[in-house]
C-alpha cells in the first residue's frame, strides 16, 4: 500500500461560527493551510482562541467546516469519511468522562465502535502503558482529572491509528506524568505514528516537536522546523551579577537594562548591531563592577511572543 506523503492536510480552511442570540457570528480559522508529514511529531500552537481546536474538531468529524479541504492519511473528509476517521485517533480538550464504566470497560467499548475484533484488543497493554492498570477497574468517576486525561489517550489509541491528535493532553496532569505521557507519545512516533499536538507549555513543544505551526486569530503565521523558528529572533540576552546587589535596574547608554532575580540584571540585544563586548562596556562605564555573566539564546517563548502578541495592530488576542 502507498503510504501518503502527508499524514494531514487542509488546505483554505475556513470555519465561521454562526451568529449566538447575543453574539454576532464568529470567523475562527481564515483560510488556513496546513501540511503535516508522515512521520512528524507537529506542534500547533497557539493563544486562547487562535483557532487550534476549531481545526482539530473539523479534522475529527465534531465541527463541520465551511469552506475548503481536509484529508486525513490521503482520505479526503467529505469524499471517504470514515475511512479518513478510521486512521485517526483524537483527545479532544474537553474531558468527557465515562462516569458509569470503569476504564477498562471504557476501552473495550470504544474498540467495539471502532469494530476492532476481539482478539486485536489492547486494552490491558494500552492501560498499562499509560499507568492506569491499578486503575483497570476502577470507575472512571472516581479518577483524577489526569488519570482521565490518560484514559482519554488511550482511548483514542485502540484502533491503533497511524495519526494521533492531542489536544492539550497535558493541561492538568502534573510533572512526572506529563513526562511519563510524553515519553510515550515519542515511543509512538518512533514507531511511526504521525504526532500532531496543542499545548500551552512551550517548553515542551520546543523539545518535543520537530515541526511548529503558530496560529493566531485564525490564520498560520508561522510554519517551519522547530530550530529554525527558534532562529527567527536575532537578540540574545547578557544576564549580569553586579559585585553588589542591586534593587533597581541600572541606566545604560545604548541598552535597556531590566532587573532580574537576586539584584542582577539582563540586557537583550540585536546580534546583528550590538556584542556582548559592547554591553559589557556600557555597564563598566555605568560604574558597575561584574561579578558573574550568563548569556542566553531566544526561546520558543520569546518567539512565539513576537509572532502573536508582539503585533503592533493586535490588541488583546484573546478578545474579539
Ligand atoms: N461552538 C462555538 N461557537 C461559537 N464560537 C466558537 C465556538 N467554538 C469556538 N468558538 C470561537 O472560535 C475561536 C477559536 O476557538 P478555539 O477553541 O478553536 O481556540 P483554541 O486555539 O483552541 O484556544 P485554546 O487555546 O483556548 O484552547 C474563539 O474566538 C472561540 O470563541
Ligand atoms: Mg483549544
């Protein structure tokens, strides 16, 4: 069988919402395209509102689209959807838990829609590799917030499909699981499935995706391997420890100095016009005597605030 070249693909995708009794009608995604190799581990992020979800819904049969083209492993969404939902596995943001199951019986019937024969099950394997085997027959009710969170990754893994969505999995599931959690959706994109994941700790889609889209009030304004987005920003920061501590940020000539932790300051500059020699020089002719320096590089943060929020024409962009 061909496999195809892009696990998803959307292509003038646009979603308005219709009109509320007290709210006029609401254009979530503008025109977006989209595409997401086989293989990849993708990060799509974005703010509060940017659209992620929206896109995600439509690609998982909860949102219709109103205009443009989606195809799920080279299955177009309106031609052959059930084929195009058979390849992929969705944890939606809302939590919808399964209050009178427990979550092994969860799973069998979520295998059962999926028609997924019985002896092709893998829902002891699936509850053990997410950590929910001492939970197998609990009742999902009595779960925390992030052992559902985990049940609902399982669940979307029974029929095991080569695209895995995950929508914000990790909001409220605490450090050592999310690592666990994650550690796990790299084990599967190891073993080939094509990962397409939102959240809001970028950190974390800085070292786990190779890939990062940014929304922003519905359209892409960014799109390209993680290093080099990372690599968009040229400024670079001096991080100071002055000998003697001080308690407001110091006024250099030419630089922007900004107090930091513990009486030290940072200044952030242009790599193409300024050194680090030349910081160094403005803060010695300020009077101030250099106990330590650190240097740092952008982080995805900084980034993904210059692409979205940094917009002179935006305003808030989680209002509307
Ligand atoms: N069912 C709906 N009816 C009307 N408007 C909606 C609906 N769902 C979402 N919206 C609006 O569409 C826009 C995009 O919402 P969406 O949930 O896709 O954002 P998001 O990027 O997932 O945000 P978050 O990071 O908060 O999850 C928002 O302005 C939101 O208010
Ligand atoms: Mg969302």
């Amino acid at each position: 069988m061909d496999l195809p070249e892009y696990a998803l693909e959307v292509s003038g995708l646009v979603k308005t919402y219709p009109a509320g009794k007290s709210t006029p009608p609401k254009t979530a995604l503008k025109g977006v395209d989209l595409k997401i190799p086989r293989g990849s581990m993708f990060g799509l992020l974005g703010p509060n509102g940017a659209g992620k979800s929206t896109l995600i819904n439509i690609l998982a049969g909860l949102t219709r689209k109103s205009e443009g083209k989606a195809c799920i492993w080279g299955r177009d969404i309106d031609e052959r959807p059930r084929d195009a939902r058979a390849a992929l596995g969705v944890v939606p943001q809302e939590l919808a838990a399964d209050v009178f199951f427990t979550p092994k019986e969860a799973l069998e019937v979520q295998a059962g829609l999926y028609g997924v024969p019985k002896g092709e099950r893998r829902t002891l394997e699936l509850l053990e590799a997410l950590g929910l085997a001492d939970k197998a027959n609990a009742y999902v009710r009595q779960l925390s917030g992030g052992m559902k969170r985990r049940l609902m990754v399982a669940k979307a893994l029974v029929h095991n499909p080569p695209v895995l969505i995950l929508d914000e999995p990790t909001a409220g599931v605490d450090v050592e699981l999310r690592r666990q959690l994650w550690a796990y959706v790299r084990k599967l994109n190891a073993e080939g499935v094509t990962i397409l994941l939102t959240t809001h700790y970028l950190e974390e889609a800085q070292e786990l995706c190779d890939t990062i889209a940014i929304v922003n009030r519905g359209e892409v304004v960014a799109c390209e391997p993680t290093g080099q987005l990372l690599k968009r920003l040229d400024t670079r920061s001096v991080v100071v420890t002055p000998e003697e501590p001080l308690k407001a940020a110091p006024e250099l000539k030419g630089f922007e100095a900004r107090l930091r932790n513990g009486g030290a300051f940072s200044v952030t500059y242009r790599t193409g016009h300024s050194s680090v020699e030349q910081v160094l020089a403005a803060v010695r002719a300020a009077g101030l005597h250099i106990k330590d320096i650190a240097t740092e590089d952008p982080d995805l943060e900084d980034v993904f605030m210059s692409l979205t929020y940094g917009d002179p024409n935006a305003q808030d962009p989680t209002r509307d």
